[in-house]
C-alpha cells in the first residue's frame, strides 16, 4: 500500500473515489493498482475544492493532422473570460494516463461484434503497453454496468476478459460512467499524472441505467476526465441517441470517431446499386465488405489512440470565490492567437467547488 502524499495537492471537490489520497489522517490511504477479485474498493468520500486545473487540449490543422509543434506561449487560456497564467506546459508523447474502457454489450453491438472485439484488444495494447506509468480498467455494460477489470498496467488481464464477451441485453452507459468515476482503484498522482481517460465503445443509446445523463456529465467534469468514443452505430441506422456520445466528448475534451458512417464513401457505385440486405456497393458477406468495415474500425480505433498520445497539457490556478455556490460551472476558453484557423479540442469548462454527494456502497463484486 502506498503512503499517503505529504505535499498538498487540492483537486476537484466532490469527487466520489476517483481522487488521489489527500495528507489528511483520516484519509484512506492509496492503494496500489489491482484487480478487483484481489481487495475490496475503497469507501473513503473525498472533498475538497479545486487549486488547480488541468488542460489535455488537442490541436488539428484543416485537414485534420495534429498540429505538434507549439509552445506554452502559443496558447490563451480564458477562466470566465478572464485571461490565465499557465504554471504547468507539456507536449511529452509519454504522460501516464489511467483509461477505462467501457465497452457497449447490448443487442445493438451484434452486427459487426467480432471486429469491434478485435479493435478493443489493439487499443488495450496500445495503449497498456506493460509500463506501470499506464494503467486501465474495464467496464461492460447492458443490462447492468459491470467492473471487469479493476485499475492495472496488465493489459493481458483486460484482453482475457474482452475475449470472452458476448453482446446481449440492454445498454446501462450512465451507470458506467458513473462506475468509473466510483468503483474502482485510484494511482498515485491522479488526476494530473497520470490523467484520467474513458473510451466507450457503444452508440451512446441508454435504456437500462439507475443514473441520468446530467448526472454523470457532471461528475466526469468533476473528475477531470477526458472522454472518447467509438460510436457502433451501423451504417444507414437512426438512433434517437447519436447526441449523447457528441455531447459527452465535447464537453470533457473528447471526441467521437464514427467508423461505418462513411463506410461508402468514395466506393465506385456508391447508392447506385441497392440490394435487399440494405446494403450498396459492398454486398455483406463478401470480402469487400469486411474489409472495408475493419479498416474503418481500425483506423477510428487508431485515432483515438494516437491523439491520447499526442495531446498539450496545460495546468493553471484560478481565482476562485471560496463563497460561490458548490455547482457553480466556469467556463473556459482555449484559443491559439497565431493561428486562429486550427482546430481546438478541449474542455469547456469545470466545478471549482466541493459538492456534498452520498457515501458510496461496498465494493462491486
């Protein structure tokens, strides 16, 4: 079990579990990275208002390539509108991070499961490459949320577990979220190094969880975490819930990658020569077309990859009034003066101030 820190470092108030160990006595002490078979999850509620903000920001010129070589001094930071010092600037291609893969198990994910399975385990891989400065946890959702694999650097512990998963049920992707900001073993250092990530692989659609939409936004917000997506919708398919994979992205600093959207696109007889299985030039079943949907997946899966690794990170101390209310949000602003053409990913904004929240229950078994 690792000591508790003996400097202080004040994070996002009413932060559940997903918060490193504060230097107080009454504190739960850290405790290492582990699966959850192997200890129970800490209890300890932690509270305490915000000192610090940290900034993963991702810049792309207009064809969408990561623009890499900027300095601290390139970047305008706007708290309420009011222009910030950047105390903390790093473009290292190495930054630990924590990642939670939350991996969409409902009947929707069926048509194309076997090469989004394949997907998944490439992303483990890349992304836990047997460096303990990496560390990721897994969560299955459908009917109900489900801690897989609690916070390790083994990424063979989490492909073991994807290899054995079988769509089927209902999609419970707030519970989750709200599973991964709760029910799982912190690292040391949390949340600036390493900084905290989630990619879900699902359509974004819910119709099973406990907890709402507006809930879990927020406490991701609260927790500092950066969420991705890698949407399943299939190609030609409506869902009613295609905006809550942008809207989650957004606002934590993500993005979504859509695969099969344009699946298509650029095929010699694109929407000219139908067939009965819903499907145009590439007929389902062919070479063709399973080809074109693993490169699409692949490649999406690629590209959430390389910008976890490619990102700015920027850290800032803001003037907070101690007496604002706790759900006060701040907005904020990112911009690049000398280049007002790229495009900028970021967070939009973040709760300075602690927020009383329920003690959590025992740990997920």
């Amino acid at each position: 079990m690792l000591a508790p820190r003996v400097f202080p470092v004040l994070v996002f108030g009413g932060l559940l579990l997903c918060l490193p160990a504060m230097p107080q006595q009454a504190v739960h002490q850290q405790a290492s990275p582990q699966t959850q078979q192997e200890s129970d999850l800490p209890r300890t509620v932690i509270r305490v208002p915000v000192n610090e903000v940290i900034m993963p920001i991702t810049v792309t010129d207009d064809k969408g390539k990561f623009v890499s070589n900027l300095v601290a001094k390139d970047f305008r930071v706007l708290d309420g509108g009011k222009p910030q010092r950047i105390t903390f600037f790093s473009h290292d291609e190495k930054q630990p991070i924590v990642v939670g893969f939350l991996i969409d198990l409902s009947n929707n994910t069926r048509i194309h499961w076997k090469t989004y399975q394949d997907a998944i385990l490439e992303l483990v891989w890349n992304l836990l490459p047997g460096d303990k400065r990496y560390t990721g946890y897994l969560i299955s959702y459908a009917n109900d949320a489900e801690l897989l694999v609690n916070t390790t650097w083994d990424s063979d512990k989490l492909a073991d577990k994807v290899r054995k998963m079988k769509p089927g049920g209902g999609a419970a992707l707030y519970d989750a979220i709200y599973m991964a900001c709760t029910r799982r073993e912190l690292v040391k250092g949390e949340p600036y190094e390493p900084r905290r990530v989630i990619i879900i692989v699902g359509d974004g659609h819910d119709n099973a969880s406990k907890k709402a939409y507006g809930e879990v936004l927020e406490l991701a917000q609260r927790n500092l975490v950066t969420i991705y997506a890698v949407s399943t919708q299939a190609f030609g398919f409506s869902n009613e819930s295609s905006d809550v994979l942008d809207n989650l992205t957004r606002k934590t600093g993500g993005h979504v990658e859509y695969p099969l959207n344009s699946l298509y696109k650029g095929v010699s007889g694109y929407l000219s020569t139908p067939s009965d299985d819903g499907n145009y030039a590439l007929t389902v079943g062919t070479g063709g077309y399973a080809a074109e949907i693993s490169n699409g997946i692949i490649k999406a899966v690629g590209g959430i990859g390389g910008e976890i690794t490619t990102q700015y990170i920027l850290r800032y101390t803001p003037d907070v009034d101690p007496e604002a209310k706790p759900k006060q949000f701040r907005s904020i602003k990112v911009d690049i003066p000398g280049l007002p053409n790229v495009r900028i990913s970021a967070r939009d904004g973040y709760y300075p101030l602690e927020m009383p929240v329920a003690a959590p229950g025992p740990a997920v078994k």
